[in-house]
C-alpha cells in the first residue's frame, strides 16, 4: 500500500443547517493528501454558496450537484463513486471532525493491511454545540488503541444489539471495500436505510480486523430534526436489527459457508437474499 495514500472525505450533503462546519473541520485535517468529494442533494443554494465562498481551500474540493433528488442511498453510493482515494472517510453534513481525525486513523490502515476499518471515540453534542454526558454508544471499548478480530466484534455485536463502534463519520476504511459492498447494501427496496453504517461494518469485519482509536476524533450530532429521528427512519432501525440480527447469526454458524438470507424488508414480489461470507458481504436478486 501506498506509504501516503490519498484520502478521500465524502460529503453526502442534503441539510445545509450545519454543514459550515462539517466542510470547514474536512479542510482542517493535517493529513497532506486529502480531496474533499461533495454530492449536493439539497433542495437550495446554501450548500454550493458555502463550498464557493472558501477561495482557496487548503485541500482539492469538487462539488457536485445532483439534477435531481437521489435520497440518502443513492446519493451516499455516487460519493463513492465520484472519490479518487484508496482511503474514504464519509462524513455526515452535521458531523465534525477533528484535524488529526484522517492522520492517525489512515496510519493504521497503512500500517497494518489485514485492517479494513478504523474507528475512533466520538463525542455526542447537541444542535448548539453543547457536548452531551457520554452513553453506551459512545463509549470507551477498550482503555489503550487495539486491534480486535473482526469475529470477535460480530459475536459481540449479536449478544448486544447496539451500534457501539461509531457511525460513518467516526470511522475510516478502504475505498474498494466501501465500492465493492456498498451497492448491495442499499439496492432498493431490500436495502439498509437507517442502519447502513453498521450493516457495512458487519461485513468489513466478516474480511478483516478492526482497529479502536482511543482518542475523541470527532463529534455526531444528536438533535431533533436529525434524519435518524425521523419517522420513517425509526420504522426502518426496527426492521433492520432483525435482518442484522440474521446476519450475525449466520456468522456465528459458519464462517466458511455461504448462507442465505431472506431479507424482512423485501415484498413476496422482490425477495431479496443476503450472501453473507468472509470474503463477500451483499444482496443480490
């Protein structure tokens, strides 16, 4: 692997609430090697007004506007796309990071190849920056940085059915990986909605190991109109723990053996099955 690779920072921008100062902490990193990607799906001019009004931002920036809504899923998967790194980070548009956040988490993924996910300790704040008292979610796993199987995390994760590694924000991976599972993952109408970010970390630890940063790197957060609140969002969480559910189950029984999946949020007309495997992690028709 490259000793210096390039990161990417993928901005799936829909709110322009707090999106200043998600773009702002991308241009603070310190790691030399950054281009910042931004898929505008917004409704307005917001967001393109604050990406121009940077002149000369400290780190190659494209902005893209979408021609039309692509919702959450679609418009996640053409960041990916459109990035150029063998590294992605995808920060959410009301995330911060910190500006070392890129530095220490790619140096383990340089370091260590049989690493394909990073992730760091996040603080929780509310919508005026106020840092929330920490919660299961957010904390320590571990009292130094390590590195944990990737199975190990998976049998953790079916005995305690909660995101404790962090969301996309917290966390960084391999850009092929994120290309390769991605589309599966959010196929319509069968795909993972509002826990995607976890459902791509299942199958990164089905291929490999997982590094814990134990130092706050960034911050989510947690406010009212957040898209997670959302009813609709709500609805989807309840459905998609069983289907991870599911999934770590099927983990647990075979670790070499493909297994199928029937997928709780596919009709009778568009059954959608899951592969779960070491090397492959996906849905397919």
């Amino acid at each position: 692997m490259n000793q210096h690779p390039l990161v990417s920072i993928v901005i799936p921008a829909f709110n322009p609430r707090f999106f200043n100062q998600a773009f702002e902490s991308a241009l603070a990193q310190t790691w030399e090697r950054i281009e910042i990607v931004i898929c505008d799906d917004s409704a307005g001019d917001e967001i393109r007004q604050a990406v121009d009004a940077i002149v000369e931002p400290p780190h190659p920036v494209r902005y893209l506007r979408n021609p039309q809504r692509l919702g959450l899923q679609k418009n996640l998967l053409r960041c990916v796309e459109e990035a150029r790194g063998e590294l992605i980070k995808i920060l959410c548009d009301d995330d911060r990071l910190f500006a070392p956040s890129i530095a220490m988490q790619a140096q383990v993924l340089v370091d260590h190849p049989e690493i394909n996910l990073v992730c760091a300790l996040r603080m929780m704040s509310d919508a005026g920056n106020f840092i929330l008292p920490p919660r299961v979610e957010n904390a320590r796993l571990s009292p130094n940085d390590a590195m944990l199987k990737g199975d190990d995390m998976l049998a953790i994760l079916e005995s305690t059915p909660r995101n404790f590694l962090g969301n996309f924000s917290s966390t960084l991976m391999r850009r092929a990986d994120v290309l390769e599972l991605l589309p599966a993952l959010t196929q319509e109408g069968a795909g993972f909605l509002a826990l995607l970010d976890l459902a791509l970390f299942v199958c990164l630890m089905r291929r490999g190991n997982l590094a814990l940063i134990n130092t706050v790197l960034s911050t989510e957060r947690l406010y009212p109109e957040r898209l997670s609140k959302q009813p609709e969002m709500q609805r989807a969480a309840k459905l998609e723990w069983d289907w991870l559910a599911q999934m770590l189950g099927a983990n647990r029984r075979s670790s070499s053996q493909r297994i199928l999946i029937s997928s709780p949020r596919a009709s009778s007309t568009q059954r959608s099955r899951f592969f779960c495997r070491p090397r492959r992690c996906g849905l397919r028709r």
